[in-house]
C-alpha cells in the first residue's frame, strides 16, 4: 500500500532534483536518476508531481522558501538604510556559497534549456524583492535620507542587478573566474561586504 511521504523526504527530493538540474541542465536531468538517489521509486515521485515540467517547477519553488526568508530579515524593524542593505548583501553572499545549484539552477532559467519556464517564473523570484528594495529606497527618499533624485523602482532593479551577478559570481563558474579577473583574484565575503556598501552610499548620496 502507498505510504504518503514525510516532510523530510520530500525536501529531500527537492534538493536532490535541484542537484541533478544544477549538474546537467533540465533537458539532460534524469528524473529515475533523482528517484534512486532520493530512495524512491519513479513511480512514487509521480504520485506527487505530474511530470518533469511540474517537478522542475516544484524545485524552483522550494528554493525560493530560503530567499523568502532573507526578504523577511531585511524589513525587519530598528535597522537603518545601509543596516538593511548590508543584511541583504551578507544573507545573499551566505546563501549563494551554501545553496550553489540554486543559482546555477536559476541561471539555467535565464540561458539554458529550460528558458521556456522564464515567463512563468520570472514574477514568482523577483517580486518579492521587487517590492522590498523598492519600498525600502522610497522610505529613506521620503525622510530625506537619500538623493531626493532617485527614482526607487529603478534603483531597485540596479540594486538587485549587482546582487543577482555576485550571487552567480559565487556560484557558476564563468562568473567566479569573472570576479577573479576584475577583482584580481578571489575577494573575501567581507571584502565583498564593504565595498558594495561603499559602493551603495555613494549611490544613494546617504546623508
């Protein structure tokens, strides 16, 4: 008789796909690959998830339960504007160096075989964040904090440009050579840290 599957085993599938998809990209990952490595059959895998469309989908969205979770560290209260940021770097710059198929997964949405999810997906990873950044530029604008210039919206999506790229710098491949070749070999986390910070301030004409 089918035995539902426990919390546990489940996240663990999840991680498993994520692994396969990171390694070979989604049109090479084996889903009888994920099965056995996870302990379970293909059978039951299918039990939860429709076909491989749905599971690569499934996986995406488990990861993002982390990024959510950043998100809610950075609003929360009694930090001021560059305290906030400096979180967002350092959880980011954490959670890349720990969770590396995640972003290697997520570059595969952007360039690779499974760009026909980037529609679909694209909303989902980046709203949250979105509205985060945006919200937190457009509080410190309208206390006089920042340079009263700056539109928040796009100074969002620059500020999540240069996160989203030292988050693939830590993760695939070409982007960590990348970082090497302009930063002159590989810079520490809080080398990191501090100059994006710097660089920010700057930006933000902080008062």
């Amino acid at each position: 008789m089918y035995k539902k599957l426990d919390e546990e085993t489940l996240n663990n599938l999840l991680e498993t796909g994520i692994q396969e998809f990171a390694d070979k990209g989604f049109d090479k990952a084996s889903i009888a690959e994920i099965a056995k490595k996870s302990g379970l059959s293909v059978g039951v895998l299918y039990k939860y998830y429709a076909d491989k469309d749905d599971f690569f989908i499934s996986c995406v969205r488990h990861s993002l339960k982390l990024l959510d979770s950043v998100m809610n560290e950075v609003t929360s209260d009694g930090k001021d504007l560059l305290g906030n940021l400096e979180i967002a770097i350092r959880r980011l710059i954490e959670h890349a160096r720990n969770h590396t198929a995640y972003y290697i997964m997520y570059h595969e949405i952007t360039a690779g075989g499974c760009r026909r999810f980037a529609l679909e997906l694209a909303r989902e990873i980046e709203s949250v964040s979105a509205k985060v950044y945006s919200n937190l530029i457009e509080s410190a604008r309208a206390k006089g904090i920042v340079r009263q210039d700056l539109d928040s919206k796009m100074f969002a999506f620059f500020f999540d440009n240069l996160l989203m790229m030292l988050q693939f710098s830590l993760s695939c491949d070409y982007y960590r050579e990348r970082m090497k070749i302009y930063c002159g070999g590989e810079p520490t986390d809080e080398m990191l840290v501090k100059e994006m910070l710097k660089f920010m301030n700057s930006a933000l004409g902080i008062k």
